[in-house]
C-alpha cells in the first residue's frame, strides 16, 4: 500500500495509513511473525509452567515471567524487527518516496513501531492473563508493569531509528543490534544480582533494568533482586521508588532520540 493508492480520507491520516501498511508486510513476513508470538508468549508460559508446577505461581515467579516477556518483546519484536524494517525499507528507496508525499518525517519514522507494539501489548494480555488466572498474588501497583511496556515501546523503538543510522542492510543489523542486545540483556534483574556492586550500579541506568525494576516494583512491591523475605512496599510508596527507572527510560528516549535526529538515513547514498 502506497500514499497513492489511498482515498481521500485516508489521505487525511498518514500515519494510520503508514501504520496499516506496515502491519500487513509484517503479517506476511512469517518469520517476524512466528518470532513476534512465540518469543514473547512461548518462552515466558514455559518458564511459568516449570516454576510453578508445584503451585500457584508466587509473586517473584510472576514478576520473573512478566520481565521474560517484556526481554522477548522489547528486544526481538519492537527492536529488531523495527531495525530490520526500517534498514530493508530504506534500501528499497521506500523512505525516500514517501517523503515525497503527505506524510511527515516524524509519521514516517514512528509507522513502523506500530506492529511490534501491537504484537507486544496482546503477548502481554496472553501473559498476564494466564499468569493470574493460575493464582499469582495480586499485583502491588499495576500502573508501574503498564508504564513499563510503553516506556519501553518508547525507548527501544527510537533505539531502532537510531541503529538504522549505522546500519547498512538488513543482514548487517544482526551485528549492529549486538550492543544494545547486550546493554540490555545486562539489565536482567538476575544478572544485575550477581554483578559486583560497581557494576550492578551502572547496570542499573541501562534501558532494560529499568523495566525491569518497574515491573518488580509493580508486580511484588520490591526493588528487583531484593529477597522475598523483605516486606513490600505499599502502593504509594512504589511510585517514589519508581522515579529512578523513570528518568533512565527518559534520559534513553532523549539520547536515541538525539542519535536519530543526527543519524537517521532516508537513502543509502545519503
């Protein structure tokens, strides 16, 4: 689907345009597909299914589901599915031509966020659906695992713009994606506990340990890493906690953003 193939109303929304588009060549890319569901969805359930076998699922087993889920979707749908994307878009001149048309730049750039979002926001039903249907303590503060997901979304898709800028084919973005992969894999709150406590600190200020912290923040009413045996925080005193993890997300938005601003490439002669 082209600006050109639309009607007149349509013409008047660019970006739902866009973002129709770029949903049904992500449909029919079965590969993004089977990793868009089964990453997110499959991996987490499994996890929940293993640990919790003997019970219903505990508040830590919960939030260590929630937080695979949020790992799978962020990193291997919203990223670098968006990274893949953008950069094939890019090299098939798409980009260029559409900036010939109504849409502004800004549209351009945020339609392709659009199905990794969507792919992500139903894993995220399925997940935690299933996760408190099988009797996991409610949540301490739902609003701070929501806030997550879309700060996420946020972050990690201006990362993808900001990648693409030093990404010159599709087949290059498995190595280009390799640091912020890693960066973010570092966030894990299992691996952030066995860092030494220099490292854990700095490990701490990376896009996904503050995910992670708001969705253990949210879902136990503890810090991520901070044993079971210690009392939850209640629902207001989460939201204080959460300042810290809120600001990284922003200081991450700002600085993919600026990187996109500098970085972005429309054609690959430019």
């Amino acid at each position: 689907m082209t600006l050109t193939d639309q009607t007149p109303a349509t013409r008047r929304r660019p970006l739902a345009s866009l973002a129709k588009a770029e949903y049904l060549q992500f449909r029919r890319n079965s590969t993004l597909m089977v990793m868009g569901t089964t990453f997110p969805i499959g991996l987490p359930l499994i996890m929940l299914f293993i640990g919790g076998r003997d019970g219903s699922p505990t508040a830590q087993l919960a939030m260590t589901t929630i937080e695979m889920l949020a790992l799978m979707a962020l990193l291997f749908v919203q990223y670098y599915s968006m990274l893949s994307m953008i950069t094939t878009r890019r090299g098939e001149g798409v980009l260029k031509r559409l900036r010939t048309g109504e849409a502004t730049d800004w549209q351009i750039q945020a339609a392709p966020a659009v199905p990794g979002a969507l792919l992500t926001a139903v894993s995220t039903v399925v997940v935690v659906g299933v996760v408190y249907a099988l009797g996991a303590p409610a949540p301490v503060n739902p609003v701070l695992p929501i806030l997550a997901i879309v700060g996420g979304i946020v972050v990690f898709s201006l990362l993808a713009l900001a990648t693409s800028g030093f990404t010159k084919n599709a087949e290059s973005a498995q190595i280009t994606s390799l640091p912020i992969m890693a960066v973010s894999m570092v966030g894990l709150s299992s691996i952030v506990a066995v860092l030494p406590d220099r490292f854990a600190q700095i490990a701490e200020w990376t896009p996904f340990a503050a995910v992670s912290e708001l969705i253990s923040l949210g879902v136990t009413g503890r810090s991520a890493g901070v044993a079971e045996t210690e009392a939850a925080l209640d629902f207001a005193a989460t939201f204080t906690h959460s300042l810290q993890p809120l600001a990284t997300l922003g200081v991450w938005a700002a600085l993919a953003l600026a990187a996109t601003t500098t970085r972005f490439r429309w054609d690959d002669r430019g």
